[in-house]
C-alpha cells in the first residue's frame, strides 16, 4: 500500500492456523523417522517416552514461540527486536539461517517422494518385484538430471504456495491437504492391518520392551519430538504473528501437538503391519520408505495403487512443511527489507532451490563428502543438531527470564483468560527445556 502502513496479513480462521501449524510440524520426519525410531527403541516404552517429551517440553516451547510471535507481530528476527533488542536477534537469525538450509535438502529428499509417486505407475512396482528396489533407488539418486528435476518441481510448487500469502495461499492450501492426508492415511492402515500376518508388525511397533530403554532413547525422542514438532527455528513465531489477539495460545500449541503426534504414531501402523506380513526387514529412514516399501507394495493387488498413495502421502506431508521454512525466511526479508512478498518468495526459492542442488548431487557420489558424510547430512547434521537446539535453548530461556511478564500476558490475552498450568510452563522454560536441550545438544554433536 502507498502510505507504508501496510495491514499485515492474518489467518482467516483458527481452524486454518491450526491446519497450517499442523501441516508445518507433520513433515516426513513423522512418516519415516517415526515409526522406526519406535520399533528400535523399545515399541510402547518408547512412545510413553515420547508422549511424556512432547507434552511437557514440546507444547512449552511452542507455547513460547507463539507467544513471542503474536506479541510482536513480526518474523523471527523482528520479533526478538522488537521485544528486546540487544543480542537477542541473533537468535532469529539462527532461525532464520535454519531455514535456507532444512529447505535446501528438505526439497531434495521431498522431489524423490514426488519421483516415486509417478514412478509407481512407470516400472517401479515391476523392478521391485524381482527385488531390485535398492538398485532402482541407486540409479535414480544418482541420477543428476532426475534428482535435480523433482526437487525444481517441488520447491516451484511451494514457491507458488508461498507467493499467494498466508490466507490465500498457505491456509488455503492446508486447509485440503491435511484433511487429505489424514484420509490417505487412515485407508493405508486400513489396507495395512486387515493384511494376513500383520500382527507381527504391531508386535515389532509396539510391544512395549523396557530392556531397550536407556539414556541415549531419552535423548533421540526428545531430538525427534523438537524436530517433529517444527521448534527452535521461529518458525511456530513466524506462524504465530499472523494470529489475532483473541485466539487462545496454550489450547493451539496443546492441538498441533497432538496431531503431528497422531499422525507419527498412526503412520507406524501402515507401515510395520504391511512389512512384517510381507516378511521383509525393516530397514531405516530413507531405505525404508525407498527401497523396503515399494517392495512391500510389490507383493499386494494393487501395488501400484497402494505405492502411489503412499508416496502422495510422503508428498502431502513434506510441502505443508516446506513452505513454513520457506515462509521463515520470506517473513524476514519482508518485514527487515521491505521487499514485496512475490519479490522475496522467488528470490529466495531459488536460492534455497540452488543451494540444495549440492545435497541432490551428493548421494550419486558426484559432490565430495564434508568430513566423511555426503553433503546432504552434512547439512542436516548442522541445521538439526547444531541450529535448532541452539534455538529452543535460548527460545525457553527468554521467556523464562527476559520477558516472562510480557509473555505471562500474552498467553493469557492480558489476563482476560486463565491459564492453569502457568507455573508448570514458567519452569519448564526456565529450567527443565535448556537443561533437557543442552543435553540432546552437546550429546549430538557427535558427527
Ligand atoms: N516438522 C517437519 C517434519 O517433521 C519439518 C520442519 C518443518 C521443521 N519446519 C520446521 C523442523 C522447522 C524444524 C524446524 O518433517
């Protein structure tokens, strides 16, 4: 607008918030990191573990990333401006760096779902019948052209998403798509547990073997519930300053919560079910949902079906993801920069687009390793094990000591609604979060 005093944008309804908050925290870290993390630490142990992190340090920290982001009214690094001032920022930018570079390779591993989605109905079902899963999976990665196609052909399409703004595009867009996901996902378990034989699989899931439970399964379900959840980057702040005053925080960050959960917890049952009455081994993270499932999907009526499904499920999850860390950093050169949101939207797309090319190239061999690891994890590595936690420490800790009487009042609508579990929230950010997340850091920078 021509006076500079441009309206900011807001959600239209709390139930699309809600669906965009969800579809941010709902990523493919629930689909394929889940489900194993259960089944190798220890099945229904695990997941009381997991509940136990989620809804005590999980729901504080979004809590406080809301709080933050609606108070100010800003993105990430504003925000902390805004509020205080002094070093603070810093923390934003943390956020803000977080965000090129988990979307870089985040578009890569998210064009392969796309790739595989149509590959379904092109050969992939008949290659893995002969058991060749794990050669076609080789062949494509190494694939330059390939790889670097579908991961141009997703972050186009949350490029577009994030070009039309948060009512229009993002909230929109999320508004069918998490609904449509949940669907998909309650037909595959459907299709999943009526299988002969998948008893197995809930057993592996969740049988409940307290011998597997030590210190290091406290410290992966606490990495997992903060990546799982979207926290420590601002990105639950950035989402969070396109809310109205009048929304109720603490019952928003208790639902998001509670749905990436469901969602983590009922992906394990479509896919530990259709494995185990296949009698194929489960393998881990990319190799399972690559190379262990179309296997899987080989063997069913319908196969080709059942992968396309699966993999559009992949597909659904991972762009209502993308385009929040998208958003994190568009928020910033808009609000900081003043530059229009189609400008930062493309530009910075393509950045992160060009910037994730390395991580596509790098399974195929055709990039050096970075001290021994493809470059793909590399970055992972720092974004997920150095950047977040950093973030969610210092996140709880300037709630808890900086601005405790600002955020007191803005999760409480300036007073006007009670909120009873205050001095539960207050220590867990003073206290429990830093120390539980300095923890998982200093345990994970191991590379
Ligand atoms: N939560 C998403 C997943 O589970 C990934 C994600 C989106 C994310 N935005 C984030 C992770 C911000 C950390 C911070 O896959």
């Amino acid at each position: 607008m021509s006076n500079g005093i441009e309206q900011r944008e807001q959600w239209g309804s709390r139930m699309g918030f809600i669906f965009a908050a969800a579809g941010s925290a709902v990523g493919l870290g629930n689909i394929w990191k889940f489900p194993y993390m259960v089944g190798a630490n220890g099945g229904g142990a695990f997941v009381v573990i997991y509940l136990a992190i989620v809804f005590t340090i999980g729901v504080s920290v979004m809590l406080a990333e809301f709080a933050i982001g609606r108070n100010a009214g800003l993105n990430a690094v504003g925000s902390f401006k805004k509020i205080k001032g002094g070093a603070w920022p810093l923390v934003g930018w943390m956020g803000v760096i977080a965000g090129f570079l988990i979307l870089s390779f985040y578009g890569v591993v998210a064009g392969w779902t796309l790739a595989y989605m149509v590959k379904s109905f092109t050969g992939l079902i008949a290659i893995a019948a002969e058991g060749k899963a794990g050669d076609a999976f080789g062949a494509f990665v190494s694939n330059p052209t390939q790889v670097i196609l579908w991961q141009a052909i997703f972050m186009l399409m949350t490029i577009w998403i994030v070009y039309k703004g948060i009512g229009s595009g993002i909230e929109q867009y999320c508004k069918w798509m998490m609904p449509g996901l949940f669907l998909i996902l309650l037909i595959l378990i459907v299709r999943s547990v009526t299988l002969e034989g998948a008893g197995k699989g809930l057993e592996f899931y969740l049988k409940p073997d307290f011998s597997k439970v030590h210190g290091g399964v406290f410290l992966a379900a606490l990495g997992q519930g903060f990546f799982s959840l979207s926290l420590g980057m601002g990105c639950m702040i950035t989402y969070g300053s396109y809310l109205s005053k009048k929304e109720v925080l603490p019952s928003a960050a208790v639902t998001v919560s509670f749905l990436d959960t469901c969602v983590a917890f009922l992906a394990g049952l479509v896919i530990f079910p259709a494995v185990f009455a296949f009698g194929v081994e489960p393998g881990a993270g990319p190799g399972l949902t690559f190379i262990t499932l179309p296997s899987v999907f080989a063997k069913m009526p319908g196969g080709m079906i059942w992968s396309a499904l699966f993999f559009f499920l992949l597909f659904l999850a991972a762009i209502t993801s993308a385009i929040s860390l998208l958003e994190v950093c568009v928020a910033y050169f808009k609000d900081e920069l003043g530059w229009s949101r189609p400008k930062a939207t493309w530009i910075l797309g393509l950045v992160i687009f060009l910037l994730g090319v390395p991580s596509a190239l790098s399974l195929g061999g055709h990039i050096p390793q970075v001290a021994g690891k493809d470059f793909l994890d590399a970055v992972d590595f720092v974004s997920s094990n150095v950047l977040l936690p950093l973030g969610g420490i210092f996140i709880s800790l300037f709630v808890g000591w900086v601005w405790l009487d600002g955020a007191e009042k803005e999760i409480t609508n300036n007073g006007t609604i009670p909120f009873g579990f205050m001095t539960a929230w207050v220590w867990i950010c003073r206290i429990v979060a830093p120390v539980a997340i300095a923890y998982i850091f200093f345990s994970g920078l191991k590379w």
